[in-house]
C-alpha cells in the first residue's frame, strides 16, 4: 500500500521534533501555552459500537500485511472548525463507520502551523474538503507546534490557524505530538495518514507535502471499495 502513494509526494519536508520546542518568545502573555492535558472522550461510535481495542498503533498497511488500528486518542479542538461552541472533546471513535454510513475514509493529517508546506497543503485540502465530504472522507488534522517555531503552541495560534487557513474539517490539539507521536513516529511535516474507518486500519503513511492531495485521497477510497475490511 506505501508504494501506491509515493508517487504523490514532494521532497517539502519539515523536519518536525519535540526538541525543537524551547524557550517561549516575547509573545508569551498574549500567547499563553496550551494546556493539553489528557481528556476523556468516548470509546463508542455515534451507533453505540465499541471501538476496537486491540493491535493499536500507526503502522500501515503494507500488501497483503493489515496495518494496525488507530488508538482511540481523545483531543481537544473544534469539529468541523466550528470556534463559537469553544474548545470540544473529539475521539476517534467519533469516526470509527463499520457500515460506513457516515464515513469511508479518514484523512488524517498532522501540521505545525509555522511550516509553510503545511499551510500549502491545508489550503489545498480545504479547497477540496466539500468534494471529500460528499465521497465519505473525514479529514482530520491535528496541530502540534504554533505559527512561530521555537514557541509553544497557544489556543491562539490554533484559533488563527482555522481562520487564516480556511478550514471547514476537523481541527484538533495535540501539542508535540503528544497523542499521535506515542504511536508514529513523526519526523516530518506535514505527516499525512488514510484510516479505513471500518476497521481503523491505518492503509498509508506519508511524510510531506503532496503532490495531488485528492488524488492521494481517492486511492484510498478506492482500495476501501475494493477491498473488505481487516478483521
């Protein structure tokens, strides 16, 4: 399945490390670091139906070699870019569609919002996000580092992020990578991932900017009709 994607990445890496977050800037009173601490979401989808609970993790699938599921992270951050109900509690088990009623796909995508192929790529999803809506793609993304690098990642970063970028998907708060970085191993940005939601099988992983975002996106979906879900 990796194969398949790699001919629609760039070489527009960032490197991306907990490291890097060091010493807060001048901005820091008008910017105060985000408090993420752990939240307690649900472990059910909108039917009812258990998440899945075992072989979690981020590997993906490589040929006839399921990838494993996604943990259910719980986050902080506004479904679907909604900022005037505040700051709300998203789980992946929100996504998790074994009929696929509401869901086929989850496009989920992790950014720093000083990286400028992440601002790049994120127009270019947003410029799509209606059309991936109406095929059954979630897109998530999630937020790990603020707009200036070197700064911890404040609400209003995440806040103008939504608003500068245009977003209409889900955006979520993981500083550092604190939820997604415990599973994949993300040295790069914009690290992009296709789940199937039936199972949460991780299907594909790729490091940095790419190069036809729906093209990306549509042979995800295509594997999902083509092919049953991982047990």
């Amino acid at each position: 399945m990796r194969v398949l994607f790699q001919w629609l990445v760039t070489s527009s890496i960032v490197g991306f490390g907990v490291a890097s977050i060091a010493a807060c800037s001048s901005e820091e009173g008008s910017r105060p670091p985000f408090d993420d601490v752990d939240v307690t979401g649900r472990d059910v989808n909108p039917d009812g139906i258990a998440y899945p609970t075992d072989d979690w993790g981020a590997r993906p699938r490589n040929g006839t070699t399921p990838g494993q599921r996604l943990p259910n992270f719980s986050f902080q951050g506004y479904p679907d870019s909604k900022q005037d109900d505040g700051l709300q509690v998203v789980s992946f088990a929100d996504f998790y569609d074994p009929s696929q009623q509401r869901h086929k796909v989850m496009y989920l995508v992790a950014v720093v919002a000083w990286c400028p192929h992440c601002q790049a790529e994120t127009r270019a999803i947003a410029a799509n996000s209606s059309a991936f809506r109406a095929n059954g793609v979630q897109v998530v993304q999630t937020v790990m580092e603020g707009a200036e690098r070197g700064r911890p990642l404040s609400l209003v970063d995440v806040d103008e992020w939504v608003d500068t970028m245009g977003t209409d998907f889900t955006v979520l708060i993981d500083v550092n990578a604190k939820r997604l970085g415990s599973v994949a191993d993300i040295e790069g940005v914009p690290w992009n991932a296709l789940v199937d939601t039936r199972s949460m099988e991780v299907l594909a992983v790729t490091v940095g900017e790419l190069v036809d975002v729906p093209g990306y996106v549509d042979l995800g979906l295509t594997w999902v009709a083509t092919h049953e879900a991982r047990p």
